[in-house]
C-alpha cells in the first residue's frame, strides 16, 4: 500500500492560538502513523500563494492520513487553528 504525504501551507494569524493547535496536532500525527517530514522551515516560493509556514507529513497510507484528520484528538486541536489561521492542506498518495 503506497504512502501519502499530508502537506499543508499555512499563514498564521495568531501565534498563541496557533501554538495550542501544533502542540495537539504533533500527537494526533504521530498515533496515526505521521511522521513530520518538513515542519515550518526555510522554502522558496516559485508559483502561487505564499503561505510562510509550510508542513509535510508522511502517513502509512491516504487511509491514516485520512483518519487522522477526523480523528477527534486532531479536531480538537484543530478548534484552535481556525481563525489563527490561513490554511490549504491536501493529502497526496505517493507513487509507488
């Protein structure tokens, strides 16, 4: 089963409330099999929107990342993201 990558681009609004969602997320990651790849580091924006906070996760499969991010333990800490927060995320299954 290939892996997927949870990749994300952030604009945080409010650091504070920001710093409650990554403290929750880090684990709710990490008990579904993520492993942060890239988390906040420096990056070179060539096309689209610059977003200055970038992450990338790597998941076992589409299916964990997936349940992951409905999982109750991400949805709390993701109470805290919202309105802190401008976000894109996507989850893309790698290739073989």
């Amino acid at each position: 089963m290939p892996t997927a990558l949870w990749i994300a681009h952030v604009e945080v609004t409010d650091a504070d409330a920001y710093g409650r969602y990554a403290k929750g997320a880090g684990p709710a990651l990490a008990a579904h099999g993520g492993v942060f790849l890239a988390r906040g580091g420096r990056y070179v924006q060539l096309e689209g929107n610059d977003r200055a906070r970038n992450v990338v996760a790597r998941f076992p499969s589409l299916e964990a990342a997936v349940d992951c991010y409905n999982s109750p333990e991400y949805q709390a800490s993701l109470a805290h993201a919202k309105g802190a927060s401008v976000r894109d995320l996507v989850i893309v299954e790698e290739l073989d």
